[in-house]
C-alpha cells in the first residue's frame, strides 16, 4: 500500500485512478471484515470513506494529485490500525 502512495504523483492519470480505486477495495474488505470483529464504528467509517473515495476517484486522479496522496494515506492509517488491532485474517465471513 506503502509503495502505491508514493508513485502517486509520477503515476499517469489512469493509474492514478486504478490506485484510488483499489485503496476503495481495500477499505470495504476491511469494513467487512470488521463486521465480523463486532466493530460496527470502524466498519461504517472505512465503508463511509471508501465511498467517498470510489465517488470522488476521477477528481482525485485529475485534479489534485497531493490530495490524493493525502487521502491514500489517511486510508492507509485506517487500514493499518485496524490490522494491527486484528492481526488475523478472516477467513469466512459468515455472521450468526
């Protein structure tokens, strides 16, 4: 994730694009799996931010490339609390 933040600015606009949008993928599987943690507050802010992020993908990719980075780093620090606060992965994502 680390490394994708960094091209970002060197990266053309379509790749640039492609980053933001797997940083969305990437932030609805942590919500999902925190679903499964029981950790409704994280779920619906990662889900809330990767909504923001998939909507405003294009803008962030043409316009404004420092503002992306920000934004892919602020998804980054979601992304990595969450991991260090549940180190395991999910393996199914079965709720009862």
């Amino acid at each position: 994730m680390e490394e994708s933040i960094n091209i970002i600015r060197s990266a053309s606009i379509p790749e640039r694009e492609e980053i933001i949008t797997d940083f969305a993928r990437w932030l609805e599987t942590a919500s999902q799996e925190a679903l499964v943690y029981g950790e409704g507050r994280f779920a619906v802010m990662s889900a809330n931010m990767a909504q923001a992020i998939r909507v405003n993908a294009d803008e962030l990719a043409r316009d404004n490339p420092e503002a992306a980075e920000q934004v892919l780093q602020r998804a980054c620090a979601m992304i990595s609390q969450f991991k260090a606060a549940y180190p395991h992965r999910v393996i199914s994502r079965s709720v009862h």
